[in-house]
C-alpha cells in the first residue's frame, strides 16, 4: 500500500513524460508499482485489509463469547450494562446480551468479506476487469463493522461490573490446584509421571469425601504420597495457587499489574481512561 500506482494508466502505461517518483513523493508514498499491467489488476491491498480486519474479528468474537458466558445466569461473574443489553420479547426477567451477541455474529459478516473478494479476484486475467468495482463494498463495510465492534466492545469492558464474591466462590470449582500439588510434589524431586497420578488419586479423594483440596488433612495426604508435608498448604489454596505465577505473560497477580504497568506505558495513547 506504500507503493504509488499513478502513471500506469490503463494497463501499459503513458506516452507523457510523467515524473512518477516525483509524484509518489508528493503524495506521501515510499515509491512506485513497478508493473503498470499489475498495478491495474491488484486488489493484494483490499484482500490483506479484509484479512487483518478477520483476524480482529476472531479475537473480537472470542472476547464476545466470553463476555456472554460470563454474563450468563449460570455463571454469573459479571454484569453487563444496561444501556447495551435488552430485555426479552417474552420473559421479562431476561437481561440478553446484545451488544456482545451482535458483534460475534457480526465475524461471519467481515470473513464473508474476504472470502467475497478472493473469489472475485481467483479466477481474473492480468490487468483492469470490471468485476474488480466489486471491491469497494467488503472493503468499506468491513472497515466500518469492525471499527463499530470496537467500539461496542470498547463500551461493554467500560461498562460492565465484575462480580467479585461469584469470582472468589466460582475458583474453588474443578479443584483448579491439581496441577500445583503435582508441580509440588515434583519440586520435592518425585518424576512429574508419578506425581501426576498422585495428584488425581487426591482429587478423587476429595471428591469423595467432598472437600475441597484445603480441607483435606495431611494425613489424607500423606496416604497417597510421603512427600506431602505442612508446606503443601501454600499452594491448596488456590489464591496461593495462582499467585505462584509471576513469570512475564503469568497470570499471577504480580505479573498481571506488571502487565497494566507495561500496557499502560507502550499501548494506550492521550488518556489512558479511553
């Protein structure tokens, strides 16, 4: 898109002495098609766009989805704001999350795209046919609908209200720890085979017994394993647990507010409030 292709007339060019580099210069661009028959017939440039604008709606749309699984009367870890979610047509307790549901299905619009434009241009001759005017179409309403579901988005994350008692109780389900006593019991120098059938039989014990993993006694513990000690309860707690991760990228707490901290600094532009 850095490439000027004013010159190239037609498709073969023009017997004026046109000065094309000075021209992309005073247009702003890097330099110039270097093909005037290519430079007619490529739409590389709509087709790139309409794929990175996809790639954005992929993510977009998994963001949605967690948003309305969470939202979800099951889950229950967040609220989203009144303004961009509706009541249902038939059951008045309903809180349907709209703007989330309308920007997942709003991907299959922007890949339809891309895929509309590789079929125009998958089957052309060599410079201008007049099936390419079909490119102005996927081209502008996909850059319209994904800046509209970013701003969507945008607006939900703004207005939506963790849940945070939901939160604390929704981690102790699944018995999220199995991993740590395995890595625990690894650290001690048991090989991570045997340490991860351990680590089940215990689940298995504690759903039993129904305990949660910090309920569990150390000589419960100590039935499936030797190496299980008095240490072993600063990771069954699964806020300990998840704390453990501080590495770069980690989701522990520490490495979480490093994240902000970095985003902060290298992502956000003017106020970082927006």
């Amino acid at each position: 898109m850095d490439v000027c292709p004013l010159g190239s007339g037609a498709l073969g060019g023009t017997t004026f002495p046109v000065d094309r580099d000075f021209v992309a210069k005073k247009l702003g661009f890097g330099g110039v098609t270097r093909n005037s028959i290519d430079a007619v017939s490529d739409r590389d440039f709509v087709a790139e766009i309409l794929a990175a604008l996809s790639l954005i709606m992929v993510h977009l749309s998994r963001f949605a989805e967690d948003l309305i699984l969470w939202s979800s009367a099951y889950a229950r870890l967040i609220e989203l704001p009144d303004a961009l979610t509706t009541g249902s047509s038939m059951m008045p307790q309903k809180k349907n999350p709209d703007g989330a549901e309308l920007t997942r299905g709003k991907a299959g619009r922007v890949f339809g795209h891309l895929m509309g434009i590789l079929t125009v241009l998958k089957g052309l001759p060599m410079a201008y046919n007049r099936d390419l005017q079909e490119d102005k179409v996927p081209l502008f309403d996909g850059l319209k609908t994904v800046a509209d579901c970013l701003r969507m988005m945008t607006l939900l994350v703004k207005g939506m209200k963790p849940n945070e008692d939901r939160m604390k109780e929704a981690i102790h389900w699944g018995y999220l720890q199995a991993t740590d006593v395995a890595d625990y019991l690894v650290r001690k120098g048991v090989p991570f085979r045997s340490a991860h059938e351990v680590a089940g039989k215990v689940v298995s014990h504690a759903i039993e017994k129904g305990k949660m993993l910090s309920e569990l006694k150390l000589e419960e513990l100590k039935r499936y394993h030797p190496e299980f000690e008095e240490d072993v309860y600063e990771i069954l707690f699964v806020e300990r647990g998840v704390d453990q991760r501080k590495g770069t990228g980690m989701t522990g707490r520490e490495a979480v507010l490093a994240h902000i901290a970095y985003a902060e600094a290298h992502y956000f532009r003017g106020n970082k409030e927006d």
